[in-house]
C-alpha cells in the first residue's frame, strides 16, 4: 500500500507564481522518499500540501489513506511534519513543547508524560528538558521539532529541509537519527532536501523538481548510473563563442553533455584523470584560454544539469528573482 | 466548540508560561496601571471642582475608566504574539496539527483576559489604598471586572484577526497606535459626559470603549441601574461576536494564502 500518493497537484501564488504545475509520486508504506530539487522548484509547496496546510488548486493527494482536502482533520492525526523553519516555540522548555503538542494531540496526561521522558531521551534532549528552547543550538532545536513531530507516533513524517543550516557532524547525526526512524520504527518518510548526498544517503526512491514539475524519478543507484563518471568543470577567461566550445570537446573521446554559460564550460567524462589532458589540448589548439579546471565526482549540480538542461546555482537565483519575496515555495 | 475550548485553555497555558518567564514584561504590566492610576488621578484632581461635575472624589470616577482603558490597551497588544508566530512558524506547525483552528485565536484572547483580571484587581487594591470607594459594592466591582474582560476578549480578537492579515510588526502596531488614544479620548475616561463636546458625546455612543466605561462606572459608583448596564453588556457581546467572527475568518485567509 501506498501512505502518499499525488495526483496532478497544481498550484498557482498570484500574481505569477506557478508553484507547481502538475506533481505526481507515490511513496509506499515503510520506505524513505526524497524530493530534490533547488529552492523555489516546488518542493515546500508540495510538502504544505500532503500536510493540509496548504490546498492545491487542481489534482488530488492522498496521505495515510486520507484525502488531503476532503478528510483534512484525519490526515492531520495521521502525520508528522518538521517545517523549513523550526516551529518549536522558543519560550517554552522542551519538555513543554512535548507536552502541548500531545494534548492536542489528544495523548492522556499520564501516557504523555511516559511518552515525553521517552522522546527526550531518545533524541538526547534530556538534560536539557526543564530548559526553555530559544537557548537551544541549532542540532537540538531540530531534535526537538522531530520529537515533537513524533509525540502522538505518526504513520508518516515530512521533513521538509531536515539539515539545513547545520554542522556537518549534526548533519551525521541527524542522517543516522532518520535512518533509524525509517528502520526501527516503520515510518514512511518523506523529505525534501537540495543536497544530493543527503537524498542519496537516505532515500530509497527520490524525485528531481523543477519548477514545479518532477523530471525525474528513481532510486539514487538508478540516477547515479545514469550519470556514471566525473564532471569536468572549466573557468573560461573570457566568455566563449558557445559554439566553438562546445564543437571543439565533440572531438573528444569519452566527453558527453558539454554545456557552456558565459565563463563555464561544464561536461561529463567517463574519467577525469585520463580524461583532462585531451580536454585541455583541444581548448589550447582552438587558442582557447583557460583560467581554472576543476574535476569532481557527480553531485545535485551535475544530475540537475543532466536533466533539467541548467545548472543548480542558476536554477537558484533564477527562483530568488521570480519569487517576489523571500518566501520559499 | 467545547474542542475549541479545550484546545483553547491548552494554548492559553502555552502563553501564559512564555509570559511568566519575561519579567520585565511583567514588571511593566504590573507598574503601568499603578502610574495610570496615580498619575491621571493627580493631573486631573482639580476635575471635581468644574460645575456640574457630580463625582466628589476624581479617583472614585476614574478607576472604572483607567481599568477599561488598561484592558483596551493590553487587549489591543494582542496581534503583536500572532505575528510573532507567524514568523517563527509556530502557526504553521500548529495549523498541521488537529487543533481546533479557533484555539489559534482563543489561546490568546483568553491569556490576555487573565492578564486583564490580574491587573483591574491589582488597580482595585491600589485605588482602595489611596481612598477611592466603590459605592456599587462587590456586584458593581464584578461588572466592571466582566466588562473589561468583555471589551478586552473583543479587541484581543480583532487585533489578532488584523494581525494575520496584516502580517507585519510595523504596520501592526501603526494601525494600532493610530486608534488607541482617539479611542480612549473620544470617550469618558477621564471627563463626565455631559461636560465634553457634543459631537465628541455623540462619536462616544458609537464607541465600544465607552459603553464598556459607561456600564462599569453606573455599576461601581451607583449600582443598580441593571436595564442600563445590560444594554450596553449586550452591545458588547455583538462586538465580541464580530471580532470572534473576523479573527475566524482571518485565520481562513491566512491558510488560504499559504
């Protein structure tokens, strides 16, 4: 059985923002899902409204079994959500925050208790309990939303941006605190993320969007296969004549997918190492010079460019322009 | 309804325990009805001996008046916790959640009703101590309690419904600052009605600060006028009901533009 399935969702901001334009996944009872994508492609959206924060203006969603629009109240018992902003309340201590969350919940106050003292420890929150959250470091605020997202045990958690803005050795942690969540306790998750380790870390299916649209959808093996080998990464000195670039590396055994975008040239090698020297003998004999060559192992960047035709940096100031505030879609 | 409630009291206790932790806020909760009371009781001591003025003591006037206004201002701060919310994205998380979308409201309409009891009583002590009396007795002093809960549930409610459409600090609390004291002054605070202007007498009939004032003071100096005091209960609960009905319907708005 499916816990999410969406249908055709859609969603329009006035004036201008199309939001998303038509978004379809399923993700099946037990396993990790993951959108990627940039901000501003859609992924927030789409979280606002499997979680019946948010309706969408055409297609329909099912959560847990639920209709999001028409069974709203049901699908709020049966989910979890951890928003992009941390929504634990900085004036209450942890344990308070808990605590308010399972009484709307509905929890008994004797099991709430239990399931409080529980969840603190599990998260390593519980020495810090009787402390009011605003004093809080940034690994333990998110600790806490998810515990809180927790208290009344959903069938399905959203993590819309779980390790944005913390410490890489925070960010092991939390990765191995969701895999356990995922493992040990069956949930189906589903979380948004524009860092590809982190979808590849933890996703067993994940869907690429883009503008409000998924192009692409798989397991991370199968997108990684596709994208086998090492991206070459050129800083032009002065602005190419595209065509002549990109017509040069054609030449090149091994080179695939050579983008050019005023001082960048971007291009896919089977091996970077073997592959550079013909790579920069041909850009020399076109009189072609270069500023700095960087090689690497595939990342967002490149699985964007492959199937989005643009790079993800560009994707991302191309979002911060359209939006008109500051908002993340 | 009774869910709303229930959730209501949960969110109350929420604001209730955020605001105990800030002791500044409540050290200046406490002291400004005293200085409201002092000082207006001393820079009008001399009201009493205009002609016609029918009060003998000006505290005695001015109590049902400084607690009103003290609760409309209080009340009218409202807003200020929504938007707050808003921004960290507690609303949010809340709005996810099974609680009762009234309760986002009600929380803190019925927190600061609280605060409105805690500070008229503290006001009732203090006038006691520097002579006022209360010749309505207990029924009159429980009127003007209620009136004032009555009024603040009212503004609360209106101040929080503006805050979820306005979504700003800044123009949340210009709105505010533009109608607070023309409020309080086209009213009878501070002057007996028949010895302010006519037109100010007639926009003082309109205003729900003044009905409020009104029916605590016949309630406090005079008792029993009870047809009186019930008419203008009565408009008040009209109020409560449309700002009750606003902030609702604000709620709606702000999820609908999520």
């Amino acid at each position: 059985m499916n816990a999410i399935e969406a249908e055709g969702l859609t969603k329009r901001y006035p004036p201008d923002v199309q939001a998303l334009d038509g978004v379809s996944f399923s993700v099946p009872e037990g396993t990790v899902f993951g959108l990627l994508g940039p901000n501003g492609a859609g992924k927030s959206t789409t979280v606002k409204i499997l979680t019946t924060l948010s309706t969408p203006d055409s297609g329909t969603a099912r959560v847990a079994g639920f209709d999001v629009n028409r069974e709203a109240a049901k699908v709020r018992r049966a989910i979890g959500v951890v928003a992009q902003n941390p929504g634990v309340d900085g004036e209450l201590t942890g344990r308070e925050n808990l605590i308010l969350q399972g009484r709307i919940h509905g929890i008994p106050s004797a099991e709430l208790r239990r399931r409080a003292d529980q969840l603190l420890e599990q998260f390593g929150l519980a020495e810090a309990a009787d402390r009011v959250a605003r004093g809080y470091s940034g690994g333990m605020k998110r600790r806490l939303d998810i515990a809180v997202a927790l208290v009344h045990r959903p069938k399905v958690l959203f993590l819309d941006e779980p390790t944005t803005g913390l410490d890489p050795e925070v960010r092991a942690a939390m990765w191995e605190e969701i895999e356990r969540l995922a493992s040990e306790e069956g949930l189906t998750i589903l979380l948004t993320t524009h860092y590809l380790e982190e979808a590849d870390e933890l996703a067993s299916q994940l869907a690429i969007v883009d503008r409000g649209r998924i192009v692409v959808q798989g397991s991370p093996e199968a997108l990684k296969g596709e994208l086998q080998g090492d991206a070459v990464h050129v800083e032009l000195a002065e602005p190419a004549q595209n065509g002549a670039a990109t017509g040069l590396l054609d030449g090149v055994a091994d080179v695939r997918d050579v983008v050019v975008e005023g001082t960048v040239l971007r291009a896919r090698v089977a091996n970077g190492a073997t592959a550079l020297p013909s790579v920069m003998a041909a850009l020399e004999a076109a009189s072609v010079s270069v500023a700095s060559v960087r090689v690497s192992r595939p990342s967002l960047d490149d699985v964007y460019l492959r199937y989005t035709g643009r790079a993800f940096a560009e994707a991302e100031a191309e979002a911060s322009r359209d939006s008109s505030d500051e908002e993340d879609r | 309804m009774a869910l709303a409630l229930r959730h209501g009291t949960y969110m109350m206790w929420r604001e209730l325990l955020a605001l105990w932790r800030q002791p500044w806020w409540i050290a200046v909760t406490l002291m400004q009805p005293i200085i409201w009371l002092l000082l207006f009781g001393e820079l009008f001591r001399s009201v009493v001996e205009i002609p016609g003025f029918e009060t003998s003591s000006y505290v005695d006037f001015l109590v049902p008046g400084v607690i009103i206004m003290t609760a409309f201002f209080g009340a009218s701060w409202g807003g200020m916790g929504m938007i707050e919310d808003l921004d960290r994205g507690v609303t949010d998380r809340l709005l996810v959640s099974p609680l009762a979308r009234a309760a986002l409201v009600a929380g803190k309409v019925m927190q600061s009703a609280v605060v409105i009891v805690v500070q008229s009583l503290i006001m009732i002590g203090l006038a006691l101590i520097i002579g006022a009396s209360f010749p309505g007795g207990i029924d009159g002093v429980l009127v003007m309690l209620a009136m004032a809960v009555l009024l603040g549930c009212s503004v609360g409610a209106l101040s929080n419904g503006l805050a979820l459409y306005i979504r700003k600090e800044e123009s949340l609390i210009a709105l505010l600052s533009a109608v607070q004291l023309p409020l309080t002054f086209i009213s009878t605070a501070f002057m007996q009605k028949d010895l302010i202007p006519g037109w100010m007498q007639t926009a003082a009939d309109f205003n729900p600060l003044n009905w409020a004032i009104e029916a605590s003071r016949t309630a406090v100096l005079e008792g029993g006028d009870w047809g009186f005091i019930a008419a203008r209960a009565g408009l008040l609960v009209v109020v409560l009901l449309l700002s009750g009905w606003f902030a609702l319907r604000a709620v709606a708005a702000y999820q609908r533009s999520v």
